[in-house]
C-alpha cells in the first residue's frame, strides 16, 4: 500500500518503520476500543475545536444534560446552545454549525445513525463526512477512527509537527496530504494508525514542544531531521 504513493521511498519507509517502533517502546502499548457512537463523537470533535479537553467535555456533558436528543438540539433555538455549550469556547460558532450538522446528517439519512460510514471505503467515508459545513479531515478522521474503528489518521498540531521534524512529512502541505500520507505509511490496520496517532501526540507533548524541543534528550534525535539540522 505504502508504494502506491510516490512521495514514499524506500528511505523514507524504513525511517517511520523505525519511528513507530520507538514509539512504541516509549509510550505503547495503545490499545484502540472504538466506542462506536460516531455522532456523538462528532460533535464532541467539534467541541474539542481550540480548547482543552477539559472544556470540551464540560460543554458536551451540558449540551446532553440540557438537550437530552439530537432532535431537542436541532430544534432548540440557536441561543440556548450556545448557552449550553459556552464553557468549550468558541459558542457562537459552534453552537449554529452544530445545529447545522446534525441537521443534515438527519436530512440525508432520515436517521441519527452514522454506522453507515463502515459500509464504505475509507476515501468514501472521509469525503462523505468532510461534505458536512464545519467538518474537516482531522475531525472527520478522529470519528471514523475512535468511534468506527476505520483507519483515518488524524493529524492534529502534534501530529503535523512531529512528522514534519522528522522528516516523515513535507513542509507546508495540507492536512488532507498528510494525513493520506500517514495512511499509506501505515497500511490499514487501525490499531496500528490509533498506536501512531496517540503516541505521537505523547511525544509532542513531553519532548517535542512547538517552543524550546526538548532535542538533546529527545529519543528519537537519531532519526530526526529538525535535530539533525538543527545540531550538525
């Protein structure tokens, strides 16, 4: 799958093989348990848009307690979902596009039930629900992978710069080319794509910080480019 892509040499190959294996020594096991409730886990990708995980899952937990349907949701009127959600930052934004989403989930599929995506390639999948107002690749990623179990790679803020470091992505791409290049490195074992995903993101937060890297203890310096440059 991975020769499929012609950004993707056998070099380039050979360095992630040897990436994810120390990442998995470092921060592994993961183990990926699908909760398989896309929609919520939709919205609650929504929510989690530029806040903390705390104040996602504050506005989540109040968005249920206040609209205990989907259908309460649509059908509140837009203040009182803001008001509901407010504590996740960004209200006035999210709370229209997520009335707008579950809007036309409900109108293409005459039902709250996203399991469909399963049914489909992942390419087919993630076009489906990227067609969505408000949903882009990574939140799109993040529902077919934790909540269907599909092999999506999300690439968040961590993700991107740590791949880019190393070398494993280009600079200045988008997140769409980077995450289908994650994809073929990878191959279509979820648990594989989930182990990559959350320790990456492990890395980028102890060792890897967007400000001052923690280079020189770094385990992973050998086969890093940024260190590479950055300490020949």
């Amino acid at each position: 799958m991975a020769k499929m892509n012609p950004l993707i040499t056998d070099e380039l190959l050979d360095t992630f093989h040897e990436v994810e294996r120390l990442l998995e020594i470092i921060y592994g096991p993961r183990l990926l348990e699908p909760n398989l409730k896309p929609l919520a886990s939709l919205i609650g990708t929504i929510l989690s848009q530029s806040t903390s995980d705390v104040n996602s899952g504050r506005a989540m937990a109040r968005l249920q307690e206040e609209f205990p349907t989907w259908n309460d949701v649509v059908e509140a009127p837009v203040e009182d979902v803001i008001d509901a959600i407010r504590s996740g930052g960004l209200a006035n934004i999210k709370g229209p596009r997520i009335q707008d989403v579950l809007h036309n989930v409900h109108q293409r599929q005459g039902s709250w039930d996203l399991s469909f995506l399963t049914r489909m390639s992942l390419d087919d999948a993630m076009n489906w629900l990227v067609s969505l107002d408000g949903v882009g690749p990574k939140t799109a990623a993040c529902v077919l992978l934790f909540s269907l179990g599909m092999p999506a790679m999300p690439v968040d803020t961590h993700v991107g710069r740590v791949m880019t470091r190393l070398g494993i992505l280009p600079e200045r791409t988008g997140t769409l080319r980077k995450q289908r290049i994650l994809e073929d490195l990878i191959g279509p074992e979820p648990q594989r794509v989930y182990s990559v995903h959350v320790e990456t993101i492990d890395h980028g937060r102890q060792i890897c910080k967007a400000i001052n890297p923690r280079c020189p203890i770094c385990p992973l310096k050998e086969v890093c480019l940024y260190y590479a440059e950055r300490y020949a």
